[in-house]
C-alpha cells in the first residue's frame, strides 16, 4: 500500500538557477541511499541509546524519524552523520560505511544539527561561503550559491548582516543553508523548523521539496511537528527507547492503526501524548 502521491511544487528560478552546476548534472543513484543493520549506541554510563535499529532509505526519499525526548533521534542522526561511533552494527551512507569510510561519507552529506553554532560576529553570507570553501568550492561559486541559497531560504536581505543580531530562525536558516552549499545528495536535518514561525517553517518545506524534486536529494530528518512529518517524508519510522516501533508511510501508519492523524498514530506507537515529546 503507497501514500496518496505528493503535490510537489515546480522549482522556482532561483533554484533553477542555483542547479546550473556540474556536480548535479548527473542522473541521481538509484537503489538504497542509506542501509542501517542492527545499529546501536551504548555509552560509558551504560545508556542505550540506540537499540539495534535497522531501516532502509531508498536514493530520493524523504525519511522522517519520529518519537519522544531521549528515544534515540539525535543519536541515530549523528551516527548516520560521522558524528558518533557506533557501539554495534553497521550503516553504510552513499555506498560507504560511517565508520570505515567517514571521510568519504561527509563529503556526501549535509547536516543541519538541533543545535546551531554561529559565529556572532560573521555574516550570514560569509558563514555560508565559508563552508562552501572548506566543502572544496571555487570562492566565486561559494559566493553564487550562497547568495542564491539565502534568498530561496528568506535571507537575502540580511546576509550581510552580523550573525549576532540574528534570530534563532533566522540562524537555523543559515546552518541550513550551509548544509546545502555543495548540494549534497544525502542531507541530515535534525529538527529543522524547530522554532521557526509559520512563514519561516513553510518557506523551508518548500525549500527542501524542490531540493528533493529537483535534485533526487535524500533527506533524512526527524521532527516534532505532525504537520511536517505528514507532508515532507515519503516513509516514517517511530522510535522509542531506542527501537523503531512502527515504520511505514503517514497512510500505511494511519491504516494499520485506524488513527485519522499521524498524531494519533505517535500516540498509539509510543503511549505518549504530543506534548510530553515536544
């Protein structure tokens, strides 16, 4: 059984533009992006946070990971990312493993982190670019792209603004964007609307659903809001001390458990409310 098909949005002409690049002008992989076997993370505390996950994300799809606080999101994330060993398992990204290929896999990833770390006293544009030179891009492409990525994400007027005076949305849109300078094929979002206002929310789905239409871009994200989860991710996991409890798409979720929302659905897979997980 398969979702209702998406009504993705046409790429706008800045990211028409924005995809004029070499790097992207092959045909995207097809296959499995990411293939995670029986991964686990256990730490000297003896926390488990991660439990012998496995799941498959297809080349192109939008996979969200949903679940409460401290049920093993972020964690997964910054496995899959290079950012954490794992204790037991294995997870291969892009055909390389995260472990014994970790360079190779980053330079196939963005990450865009929870938690945003901003020099106050750059710029938008020159924090963007920044990446853009350390991801290996000539200066004069780093500067196109990140002026063309912070005007799709909202930002154009204030890019030359200190990072400083910044709002938290505004910063998170930025990270984002230097997740996105070398146009990766696999982008990790942890959380990537978290406390943005509706305008900035929506302007970052429709970011990343061209990004995905577009470019066959992978993108693997995990989110509180039901409403995101709904309308970005072509397949959900549920997890929950650290398992996946349920997988699936938002309607084989919401078939098999009867429920009329993804909300109820969360609710039926982990016994908790919404709001205890927020």
């Amino acid at each position: 059984m398969t979702s209702p098909p998406k009504n993705r949005p046409v790429p706008d002409l800045r990211l028409q533009e924005l995809l004029r690049s070499e790097l992207r002008d092959q045909v995207p992989p097809a296959g499995d992006a990411i293939v995670v076997e029986a991964l686990a993370k256990c730490y000297a505390n003896g926390t488990n946070a991660v439990n012998g996950v496995s799941f498959r994300v297809r080349a192109g799809e939008v996979y969200g990971i949903l679940g409460p606080n401290g049920a093993g999101k972020s964690t997964t994330m910054g496995m899959l990312g290079t950012l954490i060993r794992p204790t037991a398992g294995r997870a291969t990204v892009a055909d390389h493993d995260v472990v014994e290929q970790s360079r190779a896999v980053r330079k196939r990833i963005g990450f865009a982190m929870q938690e945003v770390g901003v020099d106050a006293l750059a710029t938008g544009m020159e924090l963007v670019v920044l990446h853009g030179r350390l991801q290996g891009l000539p200066r004069r492409e780093a500067e196109r792209r990140a002026t063309l990525l912070l005007d799709l994400l909202g930002i154009g007027g204030a890019a030359h603004g200190r990072m400083a005076d910044y709002s938290g949305g505004m910063k998170r849109r930025v990270d984002l964007a230097s997740a996105l300078i070398h146009l990766p094929p696999v982008l990790f979002l942890d959380e990537p609307t978290e406390g943005l206002d509706p305008h900035g929310r929506t302007a970052i789905w429709e970011t990343l659903e061209q990004l995905n239409e577009a470019l066959g871009m992978t993108i693997v994200l995990t989110t509180h809001y039901m409403e995101e989860a709904d309308r970005l991710c072509d397949r959900i996991a549920i997890v929950d001390h650290g398992r996946i409890v349920a997988e699936g798409t938002p309607h084989e979720l919401k078939t098999a458990t009867r429920a009329a929302t993804l909300e109820d659905v969360y609710l039926h897979s982990t016994g908790r409310t919404l709001e205890l997980a927020a």
